[in-house]
C-alpha cells in the first residue's frame, strides 16, 4: 500500500527546542544505488507510505512507522528506516532510450569534471573548462553538419539531382528536375531549402529537450546557505551553494549551441547558393547578398564562440540571475540569418544545376582538425595542473579528462559517419549515380578496423590477466575459510569473481589505449582525405597500388562496421520501448553518466543530482533541526556518492549530528581515481573529519565498491566475506552466493556496524538533565575505544574534536593495493 502524505514531525507547544530535548529517535535514510528499486524492498514491507516527495522522486517510510516521533520511547534501540527513492529520475520512462543519440554530449560533459586538483591555478582551471566547452560546440556542430550532410548533401543536391536516384525513390519526385519536369521545387537552392527542415528540426528538438529537463530534473534550489569568500572554502567544490544549481550556464551554453546549430543549417543551404552565384558570368547582386550574408554568418559565428568562452559556473553562490539580453536573443538572431538564407537560397537562378557534392570535405575536415587541437591543449593544461598538485591515484597521471573528450569526439565522428555512410548505401545501392559522402567520412570509417583489431587485443590481455589473477587468488581464498574441507570447483568460482572485480583498476588503461589509438588513427584518416584530394582517382592507385588496394578493403570494411554498428544502436534504442530489462540497463548507464551538472554541453542528458541531492540535504536539515534526534545516511554504490554530496551540502553543525554508512561504494575507487578535484583523498579526509562518524564496508568480490584508504583514519571495515559460508552449514543447508555488488543489508556485519554509528552519535538529554561534561564523554568515548583495543588517551582526544573513530574488524587476509595510474 503506498499513500502520498506530507510528514513534518512537529514539536508540543513549546517548539523544536522542545522536542530535541523530548525525542530519542533515530533515523535511518536509505539511498540506494544504480538500476533502481522499489521503497517495498527497500524497507522489508509490502505496506509503505510516500512521506515526502512526488512520483519523480520521494521519501518512503513503513506505515508503521509513519508517527515514529510521537512515540520516541518505541524506538531507542532501533532506528526508523527511511528509503529515498530516486530510480525515476534516469530509468522510470522509455522514452528515456532517446538519449543514447546524447551519448557524445555527455561523455565530453563528464570530461569537464575530471580535471586533476589543483590550488593557486586558478586560470589554468578556467582554461581547462573553457577547452572542454569548445570541444562540446565542436559535437553539436559536427551533429548538425551530418545531419546537413545527410538531408541536403545526399538527398536534396545528389539523389534528387540525379535520374537514377530519383527515379528508385519515388517520394524524391516532386525535386528531380527530370522526373517532375522542372517542378517549382526541382530548382537546386528550393531543394535545400526544403531540406533544411531536417537539421533545423533537429537543433530545435535539442533545444527544447535542455529546456524541457532543466525544468523537470534540475530547477530544485539547494538549501539556502551564505555565499563563500572568492579564495575560501573546503577541499572540494561539493559543498559550494550553487554547485548543484547551475542554471545561468546551462541557459547560456543552450543559447549559444542552439544558436550554432542554426548558424550551421544556414551556412550550409547558402554557401551553395553564393557559391554559383560567385562564378565567373553570374548576377552581381546576388553575389553581393551571398557575400553579405556569409559576412553575417560568421559574425553571429563569432559571438557564439564569445559566448562559450566567457566565465562558467558560480558555483561560491546560488545564482539565480540570467544573461543579458544580447545571449537569449542570440538563437532569435541565428534563426533569421536561417530564414534569410532560405529566402536566398530559393531566389530563381536559371541554369543552375546540381552536380558532384556539397563542400563537406572542408566542413568536416576543419571539424576534426579541432577537436584534435583542441584535445592535445587540453592535455598539455592537464598535466600542468596534474604537476602542481600530484595525486598519485589520479588515473592517467592526471590526463583522464582529455583521454574522455577524445573518445567523445570519436563517438561524434562515429555517429556521424556511421549515419551518412548508411543513408548513402541506401540510396544508392548501386553505388554508380550519387558521388557519396565527404571523404573524410569515408577514410574516418577505414580506421574502425584497426582500432577493433587493437581493442581486441586489449580485451585478450586482460583475459590473461584475469586467468593469472584467479590462479593467485585461490590461495587467499584458502586462507580466508581455514576451517572448510577444500572444494576445488568452489574455490576457483571465488577466485574468478575476484579476479573480474578486479579488472576495474585496469579500466584506465583500456580507456587510455582506446583514445590514443583513435587520436593518431584520426590523424592519418584526416592526412589521408587531404592526399586524396590532391592525388584522386586513378592517379593515386597507380602511384600506391598496394595502399590503395588495403585503404579501399579498410573503408569498405570500416563503412559496413559502421552501419552495423549504427542498426544496432538504433535497436537497442527501440528495444527499451518494450523491454524493461533493456530500459533498466539504458538506465544504469545514466546513472553512472548523469552524476555531475551539464558545465560544458547543454544539450547533454539532464543531471539528476540537481534534485538529488537538494532532495537529500533537505531532509537531513529539517530533520535533524526539527527533532534533534540522531541520523544516519545510508547509502549503496551510487547512493553513497548522492550521500556524500549531500552531507557536504549541510551547514557545518548540522554534518556533526550525522553518521554516514557506506557499502559497495566507488566513492575512492572510482570517482577518487577518475574526479580526483572533487573526491580525491584531501576531499574525503574533510568528509571524514565533518561528518560525526563513518564506516565503509566492501567486498573483494564487488566490481564497483572499494576501500576509503583514508590516512590516519579508520573509516574501512575489513573486507566482508563473501560467500558467507563456503559449505554447507547447520544455518545455511544450500550453498551460499556469491553476492558481489549487492545485498550488503544481508549480511551480519551491516547490522553491526548499523548499530555502532548509532551509539557514536551523542543522543539527546532527556528533559531535566543536562548533557555530560566533555570530560566526560572524552573518558567514556577513550573507555569504549580502549575495549576494542585502541588506545583510550589518543581516542579520548579524537573525542573532543571529530569523535572516536570506529575499530576495523581484524581483516580474514591483507587488502589489495591495485596498481596505481
């Protein structure tokens, strides 16, 4: 049974002061992690109550458990489990699947925040967001120019222009100046004119889904905090008041990349026009307007890129405030230079006639030339600042951010590729009556061979690797059952799951590989159009035979790769139409993508931490505020880093009162490694040291969770067993699973530990005492650590500040340290 109702736990007559004197409660906020899940599983219980909350996203309690507050006496051993629901925001829907069209724009946003931290560079930092905010304009120029390449070059210039073609498509026939028998649409400049709804369509759906999802995922305003000094604050942006409210940028990215995507439409249905209008004999009037409006066209061009390169985010204040005038009105202004353009470009030319192709090559050619430029100057500023504050678990030494926007941009030329290859196949099956796509398109499609060859390879490497890890392991895995009669085929299951855990640390390598590999086959693509030009034909086979006999076997290749790949990405996107498996999948990816704000491409999916993690540190506020009991934040692989964030959110008195729990959690091993400005070691240590206590749990089974490693602090538990039994016991007759990434709440010691933060965190004093001395609580809190073997002087002090740190279980076997970046 699930019912909507507003709780606010109210205090008697004499207010919240009251009642924090009165309440002994404790709260339990469950957040779970990646793939969704239901506030019934969640809570144990079929009947669950919606506390706070809407159908996106929501704060669920068992219907016991509704009145908890007026009847704190029930519940001072235990505390009342909460569950925060958010799988809504990233897999609830299937139009969801949509998104995978975005995947380039959220790979180059994901980029923006992995630079490597650094302090007293801060225009180094500006450089490095504003490189990765002119490689996302690249991709949304890139991804109107195929869509141009598509609709005008392909369709209305070449196959309608042409007989053949026109005559085997017969829907073309109202634009074949043959077949229609110069209809008034059959003029070149009125075909492209009409074909230019199709980008257009296209920016304009962009434009409208940012606008759409800013308001639906990430309008929600953060907990009102004071502004930051310029040169204060924590070790890591996180706890910033407008972090998670980034709505001026993202306003103004939209402008200038709607606007861009539009200037691109309009260059492409005019340059054609001033093109023939510029020939030797043509009219001087309209060579004047071509030129005029090619002249307008890049001045509104240039205040794109002006716009892109002013200052991003504020992230010191909760920024409210939107652009001038000049940015909203920028795409008004793009969109009339359009209509010009297509007013142009339909003007009647007698004797025009379409031949060969549209100038893509030059288009598509300076598209690719910067973004590599682009990616090599952003390597460069990465290991500056990699150099000013070494972080020796940084992946790549600090390059990861560049080796990310360089596989952004190869999915962007893959899509785009993949897509003018497919609809120029289909048009022409032949392949005699339309010339094709730019040949730039054609040589990038030549290089997928040889990147599948080596990825191969890598994923053959690490298939030995993990062989080699599994026969290490089943060792350890001895060692940690002493007491079980061996099982061979048992033991070796456990150590395969740990060996393929494992290779998680290896993913920086693959990643690294990937994006060097594709930057130097994307130059010798780009070296290979430009030879092609100059050498065409039969010329250059009879200089280079054998070349040329393996580029065409590689481009033939590499084009049917190319569109297979393309069928399959567009099933896969139909399939989560109708396939809830599919869609959760689909979902999952989001999770794990969507994390962080869009700070470098506006039409990126949507970031659902933006209401996450308000949602979250809204509660935690008005309930540690309002009752004064005690609380602890619980949280599962994803969930752990929404908590994290979340407990940084709070005001400085509020993060003491709270204990954090965190289980199967990539917080160190994947954002630390991967973000490490924002989770790197001086930025958990600081969490460590704010929040009352914490405790991480993992497995050496668990793909994705990980150690904290935190110096001088001990926030990890030994690494849990898992089996839980090797054999069959008294207690568990069937075999045990392996659980992996799941199920922590099952095992043992999360109740143990469950309940070790609860009695860390101070209570209230009930009415008519008063809280312990200090004295005191140092001697009991040095008299608890002393039992658990820990010395009672050193946690007595550790008390007075940060409080006692919670005692390791002695750990079955050593760690893993995995190999650093």
């Amino acid at each position: 049974m699930e019912r909507a109702r507003e709780h606010a736990p109210t205090g008697g007559p004499d207010g919240p002061a009251a009642e924090r004197g009165e309440s002994g409660t404790a709260l339990e906020l469950l957040v779970h992690g990646v793939g969704g899940t239901t506030p019934q599983d969640m809570l144990n219980d079929p009947r669950t109550v919606r506390i706070t909350g809407d159908h996106i996203a929501a704060v669920f309690r068992r219907a016991d458990d509704v009145d908890a507050e007026h009847g704190p006496d029930r519940r001072r051993d235990q505390p009342v489990p909460e569950a925060y629901v958010w799988c809504n925001l990233t897999s609830g829907n299937g139009t969801r699947a949509l998104w995978l069209l975005l995947l380039p724009f959220m790979v180059v946003n994901i980029a923006h925040w992995m630079r490597p931290t650094a302090h007293g560079r801060r225009r180094t930092v500006r450089l490095y967001g504003l490189l990765v905010r002119l490689a996302g304009l690249t991709l949304t120029v890139l991804l109107v120019a195929a869509a141009c390449e598509v609709a005008l070059d392909l369709v209305a210039w070449q196959c309608a222009g042409t007989a053949p073609c026109a005559d085997r498509h017969s829907w073309l026939g109202f634009l074949s100046p043959t077949v229609s028998n110069g209809g008034w649409w059959s003029a070149p400049g009125r075909r492209l004119a009409l074909a230019a709804v199709v980008p257009t369509a296209l920016t304009v759906l962009l434009w409208y889904l940012s606008r759409r999802t800013w308001s639906d995922y990430e309008s929600q305003q953060p907990v009102e905090r004071a502004p930051e000094p310029e040169g204060g604050g924590g070790p890591t942006a996180l706890g910033r008041p407008g972090f998670w409210y980034g709505r001026r940028l993202v306003a103004r990215l939209r402008a200038a990349h709607t606007a861009a995507g539009l200037i691109t439409v309009a260059a492409a249905v005019g340059s054609a026009a001033a093109r023939h209008d510029r020939r030797p004999g043509g009219p001087a009037v309209l060579g004047t307007l071509g030129t005029v409006l090619e002249a307008a066209l890049a001045a509104c061009a240039v205040a794109v890129v002006w716009v892109v390169c002013r200052r991003g985010r504020s992230e010191r204040r909760l920024d409210r405030t939107l652009d001038e005038r000049f940015v909203r009105r920028l795409p008004l202004a793009a969109l009339v230079l359009l209509a010009l353009a297509v007013v142009y470009a339909g003007w009647e030319r007698p004797g025009w006639r379409s031949e060969g192709r549209l100038p893509g090559d030059t288009t598509f050619g300076a598209i690719a030339l910067v973004q590599g430029l682009l990616v090599i100057v952003l390597g460069v500023v990465a290991l500056v600042l990699h150099r000013t504050d070494p972080d020796r678990r940084a992946v790549l030494r600090g390059l990861g951010g560049p080796a990310v926007a360089m596989l952004a941009c190869a999915l962007g030329g893959v899509m785009s590729g993949g897509v003018s290859q497919r609809v120029s196949d289909w048009l022409d099956g032949t392949g005699a009556s339309v010339e094709g796509p730019p040949v730039l398109l054609t040589w990038q499609a030549s290089v997928i061979p040889p990147l599948l060859a080596v990825l191969l390879g890598l994923f053959g490497w690490l298939a030995h690797r993990a062989w080699r890890l599994a026969r290490a392991e089943r060792a350890a895995v001895a060692l940690d059952y002493p007491d079980e009669a061996p099982d061979r085929i048992r033991t070796r299951r456990i150590a395969y799951t740990r060996a393929m855990a494992s290779l998680t640390d290896r993913g920086p390598r693959v990643v690294a590989v990937t994006s060097g590999v594709t930057l130097l086959l994307g130059a010798a693509a780009l070296v290979g159009a430009l030879a092609t030009d100059r050498t065409p034909g039969e010329a250059a086979q009879g200089t280079h035979p054998v070349v040329h006999g393996a580029a065409e076997t590689a481009q033939a290749l590499g084009s049917w790769l190319i569109g297979l790949g393309f069928i399959l990405f567009v099933t896969w996107g139909r399939r989560a139409y109708k396939d809830p498996a599919a869609r959760r999948t689909i979902g999952i990816l989001w999770d794990v993508g969507t994390f962080w704000p869009r700070a470098s491409h506006p039409f990126a999916p949507p970031c659902y931490a933006e209401r996450a993690v308000p949602d979250l540190t809204w509660r935690m506020a008005t309930w540690t505020e309002t009752t004064g009991g005690r609380l602890v934040i619980s949280g599962h692989s994803q969930g752990s880093v929404l908590a994290a964030a979340a407990a940084w959110q709070l005001a400085p008195s509020a993060r003491r009162r709270v204990a954090l729990l965190t289980y199967g959690s990539p917080l160190e091993r994947l954002y630390g490694r991967w973000f490490p400005a924002h989770f790197g070691p001086a930025a958990l240590s600081s969490l460590h040291r704010d929040v009352d206590c914490w405790r991480n749990l993992y497995r050496l089974t668990d793909p994705i969770g990980g150690p904290m490693r935190l110096p001088g602090a001990q926030v990890d538990h030994a690494p849990l067993l898992d089996p839980l039994a090797y054999a069959r016991t008294a207690l568990l007759p069937l075999p045990a699973p392996i659980l992996g990434h799941s199920d922590y709440r099952a095992d043992p010691v999360f109740a143990e530990e469950r309940r070790t933060l609860l009695a860390r965190l101070r209570p209230p004093a009930p009415d008519g005492e008063s809280a312990a001395p200090e004295g005191e609580n140092a001697a009991l809190d040095g008299e608890s650590a002393a039992l658990d073997g820990e010395s009672a002087a050193l946690d007595g002090e550790s008390a007075a500040s940060d409080g006692p740190a919670v005692p390791d279980v002695p750990s079955p076997r050593p760690e893993p340290e995995p190999p650093a970046a």
